[in-house]
C-alpha cells in the first residue's frame, strides 16, 4: 500500500489548482470537480501506483511466510496458496501460477494500450 500512497500523494500534488478552480468559477461543484479534472489527471498515477502494489504484494513470498505464517483464509496469500498446493496437487498449484502469470500479461497488455508508449513501426 505504500506505493500506492507514495505514488498517489505527488500525483495530487501536481494538480494544477488554477484547473480545479477554472472549473468551480464556471459553475461546478466540488463533487464534480473531482470526478471531471482532478481523477482523470491522476488516473494514470493511480493505475501505476496499483501495479506496483499488486506486484509488490504478489513478491511478498518470504517475509509473508516468515512473519504471518500461511493461515488459510487468514494470511494466505495468493503466492502462498501455489505453495501450499504444490505440497498437496502439484496440477492445482500449477493452475494456480498460470493464472497469476495471465494476471500480470492481461495488466500489461491493457497499460500497454493506454499509458505506456508504443514502439513504432516500420512503414
């Protein structure tokens, strides 16, 4: 969650406040304001700042093992329900790490059409 908020806080910082006030001179309410110019410049700040928590916690193997244990339905993580599985049914762990992997591709295919750069193509 700290990327999250680290990420989050200097994405709200550098909102330009003459935008958010331009648009309550012209009639908006604060509710509006929000949703209309300060979410969508934030937006892709949001989207990174999620990625990189999610990965985080996906990485979260050891120090999730070592400190809360591996309580399932308590501190069960997804990486530590391969874990447990690959004890028990290796197919179900293998089930299990392929749908993370489609997880991570799906997140960066759909950042790969919307806010990373796309490489050019020869003509």
């Amino acid at each position: 969650m700290p990327f999250l908020v680290i990420t989050m806080e200097g994405a709200f910082r550098s909102v330009d406040r003459e935008v958010e006030e331009a648009a309550t001179v012209d009639g908006a309410s604060p509710r509006r304001v929000f949703w209309r110019i300060t979410l969508p410049l934030v937006g892709p700040s949001l989207v990174a700042g999620t990625v990189l928590a999610w990965a985080r916690a996906i990485g979260e193997f050891g120090a999730t093992i070592t400190f809360a244990g591996n309580l399932e339905g308590v501190t069960q993580t997804m990486p530590l329900a391969v874990y447990a599985a690959l004890e028990s049914d290796r197919d179900v762990a293998i089930g299990m790490s392929v749908i993370l992997v489609l997880i991570s591709v799906g997140i960066l295919v759909a950042l790969r059409g919307n806010y990373l750069p796309r490489s050019r193509r020869a003509a």
